[in-house]
C-alpha cells in the first residue's frame, strides 16, 4: 500500500470498465479514495489471495510491488484461472536476479554496460582492480533498491563487495554479484505495458534519487520525479521500443519465460544513444504518480488485455499534453533512521491546490483520534500537472505548502535539469 499503488488505484477506479475494486493492505489514502474497499490479506499467503479472488469473483488481479512477483503469485493466480497484470516467477526475474538480466541482454544484443557475474570475493575484487573505477557493484537478489553501489573509487567498490558477499548485509540477495562498467549520461525511464508477445509503449518519465538538493546525498527510493522526460524524445522512444523493449519481450520467450506485466526500463542516455541500465518489472514509484495523472485511456482494459493476451487489439492509450510532477514529502531522517505516528493535518487543503492530487505513501489512520499519521519513510506524494514543468512544480509546492506536519521534508528542486530546458539554459 505505498504511493505507487494509491496512484493505480486512483486511475483503475476511473476506468469506465472498472467494477469493485479491492486493494490489499491499502493506506490512509486509498482508504479514503472513492469507489475503493481496502482488505486485509497478506500477499505472501497465496492460498488466501486465490480463495480471496474466488469468493468476489475477481476478473484482475494488478500486482504493485515487484516481491509478491519475484515470489510466484501471478503463477498461483494463473494455476485458479485468475487473470494477473504481473510476471510469473521465471519472468520476474528481469528483476529479482541481476545476474539472470544481464545474461539476457547479452545473448539478445540488447545495449548495456560491460559486465562479469561473481560468487567469489576475491575473484570480484580482482576484476575491480583491472577494470579501475568508477564501477558498479550490484546484488544479484533484491535488495529494496539498496543493492547496487556506485563506487567512484576502488576502495568503495571492494568495501561494497565486502559488505555483499562477506558480511552479507543484503543476506542471500549478495551471495553472487554483478560487476560492471560504469555509465555516465543523463538517466531517464520508460514504461511498456506487456502481454501475448506484444509491447505496447505508454511513456517516459525522469526522477531524482538523491535526497539533497542538486542531486546529493544518500540515494533514496525516489524524493520526486515528472512526466514526460524533455532527454527522450519521440524518436529516442521509439529507439527505446525497437532496440530495448521488444527485442527483451521476444528474447524472454525464446528463452521459455514469456512476460506479462509491465517493463519499467531504467535508460542510460548520452550524446542521442540509449543504454540499459537495468530493467523492473514493475511501474516506478515515484514515477507512477506521474503516468497516472496524465492517463487518460482505460486502464482496467488495456491491463487486462495483457493477462489475457489481447494487446494486439488495444485501442492506443490516451495521454494528457499537460506535465506531472510529484514531490515526495520523507520523514526527517530518511533515509536514515526516521519517527512514525506523527500527525499529518492539510490535506484538504492541499488537494484543493488547483492540479493537485496528494497521493499517500507510508500513512496510517490513527483509530483513536481519525487522523493521518506517518507510517514509512516516504510518506506522501503531491503531484502537480501544468502546461510546463516548472508549473507542474508550482502547483505540486503549493499543495505541499498546504500540509502541515513537522516532521516532513522535502527537496525544493524537483525537475531542475527540465525547468533549465525550458528556459533554454
């Protein structure tokens, strides 16, 4: 129930093919969004989930987060003849085993930095020690988006294989690693809805991970991000499709794990050229917020011709002209160490914001005094849509001005490098 899924279920319950919609865990936001019934069931129980489905006659199952996939619940879904938006466990593993991902690109000629696979420290540092850095360093497994290292210097990259394989502080997800080439450029995403061996592109979107202003400090799971990315133009998308997309949806079903769901490729752009960083198999959070705002197709119908492969026949999605932006308010302290139970008053006012939508992430609704509390790291996610990016942000500040807790933050620079564009900086 974080902000990627408030946002799915905003525009899910908006589609005119949309009947009841139910979501699981749910949170203070989706508790409240119209037309929306949160339950309580546990995603990890497959049994529950299935017999959850046969009871209310579920014709879609959508699958926000990528580790109930990485863990088969689409195949256990599929196993009772309930159609899922999501990949089975031998194709979600795009995601789940960097490892996996990079074989793949390989094989298929897909663009992507240079790359060795480990299960030996020693033979991983001494790769490090040929190569030089910068180089990246990544868990093979999941890590929650803590997995990859980015050392600017030698001695972070072998501390970081240190901390993966030998101190496994990412437990069984570091046991083997991947090391490869570092990519400089500017970094962008793009999403594809997919299913039946056909891709269907919706659009580009471009974050910020970092939680200081001007791109520094820690890296987060995402402090803001805005649609659509001024770097990927229509001719880059359709490069993206061509080179990326497609040629990754025909090679998983070569290699017998054909893929439903959606790829979410993270994209390395530099001097008009377009590498892979890494694929998802799941919408970006924060980026979602941003797709969601400016759909304007249904997307209950496009997601269930996917499961059930009928793309091929999908009347193309609908976008808005205008841009979104979301602005994500953390708790003080994230992503380190942070409080919960904190309360959250405004948000009335802040959805009253002309474009704005405020779109929960970690909240919670305090039983006793029916407030909104904070519950998680990133805690909300204003989003603004305006004709430009730099009105976009305006609006997406004046709802997150029109909050009122203490204990949030948020950068003030959301879509700087796009606002520069505009300006012709």
């Amino acid at each position: 129930g974080g902000g990627r899924e408030h946002a799915l279920c905003w525009r899910l319950r908006q589609s005119p093919t949309c009947g009841e919609l139910f979501c699981a865990p749910g949170n203070a936001g989706i508790a409240v969004e119209q037309g929306v019934r949160v339950v309580s069931l546990d995603e990890t129980d497959h049994a529950a989930v299935v017999a959850f489905c046969a009871d209310n006659d579920v014709g879609l199952v959508v699958c926000g987060p990528e580790a109930p996939l990485v863990d088969g619940l689409a195949d256990s879904l599929i196993a009772a003849n309930v159609p899922c938006f999501g990949p089975t466990k031998a194709a979600a593993r795009l995601e789940g085993s960097k490892g996996f991902l990079k074989d793949l690109l390989q094989k298929y000629d897909i663009p992507t930095a240079k790359y060795e696979r480990f299960v030996d420290p020693e033979a991983a540092k001494a790769y490090i020690r040929k190569e030089g850095a910068p180089i990246v360093v990544k868990t093979d497994g999941l890590a929650a988006g803590k997995g990859v290292i980015v050392a600017m210097d030698e001695d972070t990259a072998l501390r970081a294989v240190d901390d993966m394989m030998v101190n496994a502080a990412f437990g069984a997800a570091g046991a083997e690693i991947v090391v490869e080439e570092f990519l400089d450029g500017e970094e962008a995403s793009f999403f594809a809805v997919v299913g039946g061996g056909v891709a269907v592109p919706l659009v580009g979107a471009q974050d910020h991970k970092r939680v200081g202003e001007g791109d520094t400090g820690l890296n987060t799971g995402g402090m803001g991000a805005y649609s659509p990315a001024p770097v990927l133009t229509p001719a880059l998308e359709k490069v993206v499709m061509e080179t990326i997309v497609q040629p990754t949806v025909d090679g998983m079903a070569a290699e017998g794990c054909p893929f439903t769901g959606v790829i979410f490729a993270g994209l390395m752009i530099k001097d008009g050229e377009v590498k892979l960083l890494e694929h998802n198999v799941r919408f970006g959070d924060p980026e979602c917020q941003c797709l969601m705002a400016r759909m304007r197709g249904d997307l209950v119908d496009l997601l269930l011709r996917a499961a059930n492969g009928t793309l091929g026949d999908a009347p193309e999605m609908a976008w808005s002209d205008d841009v979104a932006a979301v602005v994500v308010v953390a708790a003080s302290g994230y992503p380190g160490a942070y409080k919960k139970g904190e309360t959250i008053k405004g948000l009335d006012a802040a959805n009253a914001e002309e474009g704005v939508k405020v779109i929960h992430a970690g909240t919670a609704l305090d039983e006793a005094s029916g407030d909104v509390v904070s519950a998680g790291g990133r805690v909300l996610g204003v989003v603004g849509t305006g004709a430009s990016v730099k009105e976009a942000t305006a609006r997406a500040y004046a709802g997150v001005d029109a909050i009122e807790w203490k204990g949030g933050f948020c950068r003030r620079d959301i879509g700087w490098r796009a606002i520069e564009r505009e300006e012709g900086k």
